[in-house]
C-alpha cells in the first residue's frame, strides 16, 4: 500500500506531466492554426487586420511597421511568424524573461499572439547604419562561417531562426553578450556555445554587418 505522502508526490508528478501534454497540445493547436491562416490569402488578411489594430502598444517600442524606435529593441518586421509566436510563447511560460513583454505576453489571448506575429511578419525590415569597410568584411566571413548555416546566407531566417539582417547593431550586441555569459547547464540554446568563443572585436564586427544588411 502506498503512503499518503506518497500517493500525494504521485498525484503532483500526473499533474505535472498532464499540464505538460495540455500545453504541448495547445502549441500545436497554435502552430496549425498559424499555417492555415498564412496558407490562405483572405484568412491572412483577416489576421493581418486583426493585428494591426492590436499592436498599438508593441509599436511604441517596435515600430508600427515592426523596425524598432530604441536601438537595444529588435525589430519585429519580415520575422518568421512561426519564429514570433514561439517568442510569445516563451515570454508566457518563462523561457525567456522579459519586464514589458514577460507581462504583455501573458494579457493576450492566443488569437491575438497569432494575429500579431502575422502582422509584423508581413513588414518590411529596413537596414540600420552598419559598419563600413573592414569591419564590416570580417563580419561578413565570420557571419558566413559561422552564423549562415542557420540563419541563412543573407541573414534572412528560417522558421524559428530569427532574421538577423537589419536588426540593431546595439541589440546585437547586447544579445550575443547575453548568449557569451548564458549558463550551458541552465539553458540549451546552441548560441551559447556559438557565442561563448566570440572575442569582443568579433562581436563588433558582426554587429556592424548585420545592422547594415
């Protein structure tokens, strides 16, 4: 026979797994959804007029058009919306952590994340002032080496890789500082070890070409 603090300890851990599999489920929901709404031209528009009357807020700091006002804010404009909604996701369950968007994330309903990230996705980047003759070379073969496999040869992104290209060169900086210092035993992302080996002159370097693309 089982105890009852026993019993107790198995009844959290089902909890557990069965809110894990709900929110699995829910994810995928989400990403169907998602691929449905871009798949078809008039449910895209539809998301896309949705989304736009609900970015007021984003767009003080993102941009109405998704090319960010601050320097140190990524811009939202041509991102995968797939790429979009797994970040609300994770600012939602605390994967990432964020003061505005920890909280934002959490105040909107699934249709809203998904109608946002159709939105922003559908903006035009535009480049920022990059660096200019060497610099701006060595941050392109490091980006070609290094960087390109992933995020494409321009820069562009793929699904949940992020478009780099155009992004900031301060909020480029600041995120592969953030990766350089991450924990790998706390978080998995492979940019930890892409980043960890970057001197500060190569991070100056990419930053410079990729804010100019």
């Amino acid at each position: 026979m089982f105890g009852n603090s026993h019993l107790k300890r198995l009844a959290l851990t089902i909890g557990l797994c069965a809110s894990q599999f709900v929110s699995a489920g829910a994810t995928n929901d989400a990403m169907a959804q998602l691929n449905a709404i871009m798949a078809d031209d008039t449910k895209r528009q539809a998301s896309y007029d949705a989304g736009h009357e609900r970015i007021r807020f984003c767009g003080y700091c993102h941009g109405e058009d998704g090319n960010s006002k601050r320097e140190y804010i990524p811009n939202l404009a041509s991102q995968h919306p797939l790429y979009l909604f797994n970040q609300f996701e994770q600012f939602r369950d605390g994967s990432r952590e964020d003061y505005v968007m920890s909280q934002l994330a959490k105040t909107l309903s699934l249709e809203e994340r998904i109608n946002i990230a159709v939105y922003y996705s559908q903006q035009t980047a535009n480049p920022r002032a990059g660096s200019d003759g060497k610099l701006s070379e060595a941050g392109g073969k490091l980006f070609a080496e290094r960087c390109a496999s992933c995020h494409g040869e321009d820069a562009q992104g793929f699904r949940d890789m992020p478009r780099l290209a155009g992004q900031p060169a301060e909020y480029l900086r600041i995120a592969l500082r953030r990766f350089k210092g991450m924990d790998p035993v706390k978080h998995s992302t492979p940019m930890i070890g892409i980043a960890g080996v970057l001197t500060a002159g190569e991070i100056e370097a990419l930053a410079g070409y990729l804010a100019g693309r």
